[in-house]
C-alpha cells in the first residue's frame, strides 16, 4: 500500500542513534519515551508530503475500519 523503504530507513536510523546514545535504560518505559521523543523529532523534520495518501488511507479504512476510525475524528 505505502512505499516508503527510504522514510524507513531514515525514522530507523533516527531511533537506532537515539538508543544507542543511551546505553542502559532503568525501565522499559524509559526507552519507549527515548523512541517516542526521537519520532517526535524526526516528524518536525519531514516537509514532502506523503505521495497517495488519500488512496492509502482509504485502504487503510477498508481493512481497518474501527481501528482508523477513532482516530480520525
């Protein structure tokens, strides 16, 4: 449906340095925050606009209606 290996990669390498800067985590909590704020940061970065989203989303609808749904509101 998306095609994105590129964005991928990049939001994966964007996590991998974030946790590798961190080398123990006290919790896991702690290291989902570090990749939570790592993709908060990576996302302010991204100016393209995301190429058939409409069609992906609408998709994204037909397969995942009431997961989707809610968060469209």
């Amino acid at each position: 449906v998306i095609y994105t290996t590129n964005a991928i990669e990049s939001l994966n390498s964007v996590i991998r340095t974030a946790v590798n800067k961190r080398k123990v985590f006290p919790s896991d909590q702690a290291a989902f925050k570090v990749v939570y704020l790592a993709t908060q940061q990576a996302s302010k970065k991204w100016s393209m606009p995301i190429r058939n989203w409409t069609s992906a989303l609408n998709r994204f609808m037909i397969m995942f209606d009431d997961r989707i749904s809610r968060h469209l509101i």
